[in-house]
C-alpha cells in the first residue's frame, strides 16, 4: 500500500450491489480500479478489454481514499 498524490485515471466503481462479485472481495463505491492483471486501464473500454483478455483471477489494482491496494477476484 503507498500514498498517491498525482492525478489519477482509471475507472470510478459507481453502486455495487452488495452480492456482487467485486462487493464480496471488499471493493466499495468511490473506489478507483486503475489496473487489471498489471495492465494499466485510463476508462472503461480500456478496463473491459483487459478484463476480457484475463484468463482466471483478476487482481484489480484499487485507489481509495489516496492509497493503493491490489485485490483478488476469484
């Protein structure tokens, strides 16, 4: 986990329904994925291209609240 400071790109999670997938490993509304299996994403067609090319887990590379964190989804 690191602090980050400088303008941010990525995806801004908007409502969750609590069942969901991404709900159940922690992510929560106003959270910013900015990575998908190490690969950067800037928008939303960037995340689903690389969410499309994963092959198995997904490790999303998360900003909240100006920290870093790296979740798995199973």
């Amino acid at each position: 986990m690191k602090q980050r400071s400088e303008r941010v790109r990525g995806v801004l999670l908007g409502e969750l329904s609590a069942d969901s997938r991404l709900a159940r490993r922690g992510l929560r509304p106003g959270d910013v994925v900015m990575g998908v299996n190490e690969v950067r994403v800037r928008d939303l067609a960037e995340f689903e291209e690389a969410v499309d090319a994963a092959r198995g887990t997904l490790y999303l590379e998360i900003l909240r609240r100006g920290r870093d964190y790296v979740v798995r989804v199973d």
